[in-house]
C-alpha cells in the first residue's frame, strides 16, 4: 500500500501575531492539530520546534500552543538565544558603507555624523531585533522616539534619526533583504504628544493580563501587571529603568501622622538626568499591590535580585517583550488610538503626570518626583485634552465657579 507523503493542510493553517512565528494546523494524515514555532538552528537544525498537540479542537489546540509556546521561550530565556537576522551586519553596515562610497571625494561629513549617530545610540536597539518581524520593528521605532524625547532633543533631531532608520530599511527593501517597510512615523506623528491613559483604561489592561494568565498560567502577564502597576504609581521613566530596580533599592518611611501607612520610598541609581533619584509610590499601589501580591509573588529573592521578573537577564529583550504585550492588549481592547495619536507604554508616565497635577500636587513637586523639568513637565506630558483644559479653566476661573455653585445652592 502506497504511503501517503505528509504535508500541512494550507486551509488549516492559524498564525497567531502575538506570538511571533507560531502556527497551529494540521497534517493531510492526521485529524490532530499540531504546532511549531521558529527557536533558530543553532537550538534545532530546522530552526523550528513543532508539537503534536493531541486535540482535534480547534480552539483548543490555540490553547495548548500558546502554553508549549510561552513555556519553553520562558524555560529557555537564560541561554539568551539571538536572533538569525542581524541588523547591523545585514542592513546597518551595508548602508553605511554606501552612504561612504556615495559621498566620497565630495568633501561632505554626512556619512560619519549618520555612522555616529547609529554607533552611538541606534545600534543598541536592534541588537537583538529580527529586523523580519514587523511588528517588533515598529515597537523599537516608537521605544527609539520616546527615548530621544526623554532625552530632551529637539523634535527636528528625532526626525533626523528616524530618518536615517528609514533609509537604512528603504535600501534594505531595495536590496530584497526584506519584503516590507515598517510604519515610519511622519515628522507632524513624530512631533505629537502622546495622550495619557485614563486610570479606569489601566484597570482594563490589568484585568485583561489577568485573563491572559488564567488562561496560560504564564507567570510573564502577572508581573507585566506589576510592571504597569509600578509605573503608573510613581514619576518613573517606563522602559529599562524599572526593570533594573534590585529588592535592596526600596523601603518603607514611617509617617508619625499616619503611623499605620507605611510609605514606600524607591532609590534609583544612574537615571538618564542624575546618578541618584529617591521617588515615593501612591499608597494605595503600596497598601494593595506591592505588599500583598509583588512582594509575595517572588518571596526567595535576595537583595540583589531584581524586583520584577526576577529570573530573566536580559532586561532589554525583557522590556520589548512587556513593550509588544501592552501594546497587543491595548489594541485588543481598543484602546491604543486616541485623538489620532498611538498610546503606547510610555503614555503611562503622561497618565502619572496628569493625574498628580489634576489632584493639585505643585508643578515643582510633581517635576522633582518624575526627575525632570517643570518645562519638560508641561511639553511632554501635560498634553492638552479636554479634561486639562477644563481643570486649567476651573484654576483661571475659580471666582466665577464659586459664584456659580452659590446660585445652584439657593
């Protein structure tokens, strides 16, 4: 009897996005699903890992390859394994070279200020990036837009460098390196402010990684949720920054006239504005979150551990990782476009500002807490929506309001 060859059914195939390169489908032989996701050859010679997923469920199987999938990323992070794609070798360095050869003998500087420009503060980004994906492409771009902002350069600099991006993946386009161009921003995207979240919206993102967890038992979406919850409790910088907080790095001060509220005091070391910063978290976030569930959550840690996520080293890929989920999730629960602009993690810090300053807290105070200017303060983060111009008419206008409220009384 003739054996029949195996081959994946086309119309079976389901890609899920979210998890970069895993497939579910099922074989012309077999009536169960299986799985496979892309790990690299030097973990497997095919470069891919597949499974039989031992279901003939449809949803099901998702379920099952979401778990295998996030198990072994998760068992297998320690080896830090790189990606096949090497943006600096494949795309980066190719350019350069070009933009050398172009402008030689012109008398022109443009190719070594470009060449300082990636050395110097792109490269980093792409390090570990499959330049392939995306997805992943247009998180880094976005991480390399707020970052520059936070730097404080002018937003005709930004342009300067996401330029430079742009050309580096157009000729890589050209050259069939890769088959797509990601989402490069326009200079008017570029230089928008970014809208804040609303408290209620933030809620909607942890209940969600919540239900992501109850459905995988992956550990990685609870401490993404303590990872938002910190932020959006203090004036940190969303990005490395957090991720690199060591238990040793917080205590609690006593207030003499709340002796039962502790206050939980952070110290962070090498911040991108001064090598010393001590912050302080809302109470609540202390009373609720830090002590019952993040302090719990991983009880054998040593000081010197990190605080989140403790187990993982590479806090870059890590902060992508947590970067690409929020982003995911809030798409998911439409909550990522507003005002015509994106919201991605960073719009949390814009959240803590607004929120602070709409419960009156100084702008001096609310600038030292969040490490930087009150000029920086009112440029990047007290973006002008609706709610802030409402709270700075009430403040321009509080006689008016009281005369108001009087008549309403009678």
């Amino acid at each position: 009897m003739k054996k029949i060859k195996k081959k994946i059914l086309r119309e079976t195939i389901k890609e899920l996005p979210q998890n970069p390169s895993l497939k579910v489908y099922k074989f012309n032989n077999s009536s169960s699903y299986y799985c496979s996701f892309y790990v690299g050859t030097k973990v497997m010679k095919s470069g891919n890992i597949e499974k039989s997923l031992r279901t003939k469920n449809v949803n099901d199987a998702i379920k099952k390859a979401k778990h295998i999938y996030n198990s072994w990323w998760r068992e297998n992070n320690e080896k830090t394994i790189k990606t096949e794609k090497n943006f600096d070798k494949e795309i980066a360095q190719e350019f350069l070279r070009h933009r050398f050869n172009k402008y030689k003998g012109r008398n022109s500087t443009q190719p070594e200020r470009e060449q300082l420009k990636y050395d110097n503060y792109l490269k980093k980004y792409f390090e570990d990036v499959d330049y392939t994906n995306i997805e992943n492409v247009n998180n880094v771009i976005n991480d390399i837009i707020e970052n520059l902002k936070l730097d404080k350069k002018t937003d005709n600099t930004i342009s300067k460098y996401i330029s430079l991006i742009s050309q580096m993946f157009k000729r890589a386009l050209n050259n069939g390196v890769i088959t797509r161009l990601p989402d490069f921003p326009t200079f008017k995207v570029i230089n928008q402010e970014r809208p804040s979240y609303f408290n209620s919206e933030l809620n909607m993102i942890s209940k969600q990684l919540d239900e992501e967890y109850n459905s995988s038992k992956d550990k990685f979406y609870l401490e993404t949720k303590d990872y938002i919850n910190l932020i959006r409790s203090g004036g940190f910088r969303p990005g490395i920054e957090p991720l690199k907080i060591k238990r040793f790095q917080y205590r609690f001060i006593n207030d003499k006239d709340n002796p039962t509220e502790p206050i939980l005091l952070f110290t962070l070391f090498g911040t991108k504005t001064k090598p010393k910063h001590q912050l302080t978290c809302h109470p609540y976030f202390t009373k609720h979150i830090f002590i019952p569930e993040i302090l719990k959550r991983n009880e054998n840690t040593k000081s010197n551990d990190y605080l989140l996520f403790p187990t993982y080293k590479d806090r870059q890929s890590l902060y992508r990782k947590i970067s690409s989920v929020f982003t995911r999730i809030s798409k998911k629960l439409e909550l990522y476009y507003r005002n015509g602009s994106t919201r991605p993690i960073y719009a949390i810090r814009h959240t803590f500002a607004k929120n602070r300053y709409n419960q009156n807290a100084s702008l001096e105070v609310v600038a030292r807490q969040m490490n930087t200017s009150t000029k920086m303060l009112h440029r990047n983060y007290l973006d002008n929506d609706d709610k802030m111009l409402l709270e700075e008419h009430k403040r321009l206008f509080p006689d008016w309001n009281n005369k108001e409220k009087d008549k309403s009384s009678k």
